[in-house]
C-alpha cells in the first residue's frame, strides 16, 4: 500500500502533465483503448467519464510525448473499433481545469488501494449489447460455455449494455464467442473485447461487483515489542506432607531397615 506522502507526491506530478482524452461510442471499445494507451507509454489512466448516449471518455495524464504517443494508439485502436469519436491533447492543461473537471482526482483513489478484487490478474471478457435481455442471455451463455466469472455490468445510455467476466485467458475467448452468439440471437450486438493481460492501472477503473471485493485487512503489530507473548506454565511440585499416611509408614519400614544393614548413617 503506497503511503500518503507518496500519494501526494504523484498527485503533484500528475497536475503538472499533459492531459489527453478520447472518447469512443462504446464501453469495450474504450476499455481496449485505454489498455492500448498503458501499454504504448508511460502514461498514467486517471478513469472513464460517461456521459450518456452511449459516449465513453478515457483521461491520461503524463509527459508530453508520452501523451501524444498514447493518444495516437488510442486513436488507432478505437477507429479499428468503429467506435472512434474525438480525441484531445493539452500540453499544459491550466490548474483551473484540474480543480473542476474530473482529469485528476481519481488518481489519489487509485494509489489508496484500499480494497482490492478478487478477480485481479486474471483475463477480462467485455459483450456489449442493446438492450438488457440481450446482455443477461449472453452473460449465462459466457457463465455456462466456460470456467468463468461475472465480475459485474456496465450502462452507458442509449440501451448499452456490457456484461463483464474474468477468468484464463482460454477461457475468457471461449466465454465470449458464446455471449457474441447468444447476443445476436436475443437481440443486438454492438462490441466485444478480450484483454488478456490487463495492468495494474487498468484494474483500478473496471467495475467489479461488491461480492468479488475484499477489504486489506490492518497489520496489527505489538505495542512493545519487548512484550512478553506468553507466560511459561509452571509445573507445581506435590506436598511430601499431604502424602497419604499409608506411603509415609512404608518410606520410614524402608529407613529401618537400611539402619539394620547399615547402609543409612545416623547423624
């Protein structure tokens, strides 16, 4: 878990980069862009605005070229899509817009790490459909075709609908080409994505159902380390004058007769 100082610290790095966005007209379109833009440079994803309609904006930050060089990615992926609407780069963005709109507040929620998913570092599955039945028969068809899990659904507007799962990447590719089939009988199709290896920043803004999330549970350390942890069990050793009288006349017939052979001095 990063500590507060260093949060602050690249709270402070990011104000000062270059902002870039673009917006796709589909949720799996702009989850695979901005897996392609992580992956392209060295640039940080602040998270999604939607707007409704259907608009889905990615926001990173970084170095100029950086930027660039992402967005340009970005571009490509999103227009391999269909789902390519706008894109933007501000070099240096002025601080006004850094109180206001949401291009930089959610970094200092990614380096928390409060919680984490249970489901991390495993592949990610997208179908995005029109209309919710259509979404629901896909995401049992992914459930039953394949070993893999329902990490939760995402609406965007204008009857969008994307149904989320995680699990190998093997198994994620089989889910999916059953939920594509499942979605074009029920009803529309609209994208679909496969990410196999998705980073750690890009686990941070997918949304995941409440049951799949674990809280990090506090290292609780000793106060005083010269603490002692436990106390050692003292073995209590028997009163010799509680015997019973029965042991104590055999002990002293014992002493009488080593006196009679000798064996015992007497003071």
């Amino acid at each position: 878990m990063h500590s507060y100082n260093q949060t602050s610290s690249q709270s402070r790095d990011i104000k000062g980069a270059a902002l870039g966005l673009v917006s796709t007209l589909s949720f799996p379109a702009i989850v695979g862009t901005a897996d392609m833009m992580l992956k392209s440079a060295g640039v940080h994803l602040i998270g999604y605005e939607k707007i409704g309609g259907g608009h889905c904006t990615a926001v990173i930050r970084g170095g100029v070229a950086d930027v660039r060089l992402a967005i340009e990615a970005g571009e490509q992926t999103a227009q391999q899509f269909g789902q390519f609407i706008s894109s933007l780069v501000i070099p240096r963005p002025y601080p006004n817009l850094n109180l206001v709109l949401p291009i930089i507040s959610k970094i200092g929620n990614i380096a928390e790490g409060e919680t984490y998913s249970k489901l991390s570092n495993q592949a990610v599955g997208l179908v995005e459909t029109i209309g919710f039945p259509a979404m629901v028969g896909a995401s049992d068809a992914m459930l039953k075709s394949a070993d893999v899990q329902l990490a939760a659904y995402e609406k965007i507007g204008s009857g969008l609908c994307t149904a989320i799962v995680r699990g190998s990447v093997a198994n994620v590719a089989v889910a999916v080409e059953a939920g594509m089939y499942e979605a074009e009988r029920i009803g529309d199709l609209n994208a679909v994505m496969v990410i196999p290896r998705p980073l750690d920043e890009l686990e941070q803004t997918l949304p995941v159902a409440n049951c799949w999330i674990e809280e990090r549970q506090p290292v609780r350390l000793p106060i005083n380390i010269k603490e002692q942890v436990g106390e050692a069990e003292l073995l209590e050793l028997p009163d010799l004058n509680k015997f019973p009288e029965k042991i104590v006349e055999e002990v002293q017939i014992q002493e009488v007769k080593k006196l009679e052979m000798g064996e015992l001095e007497l003071d």
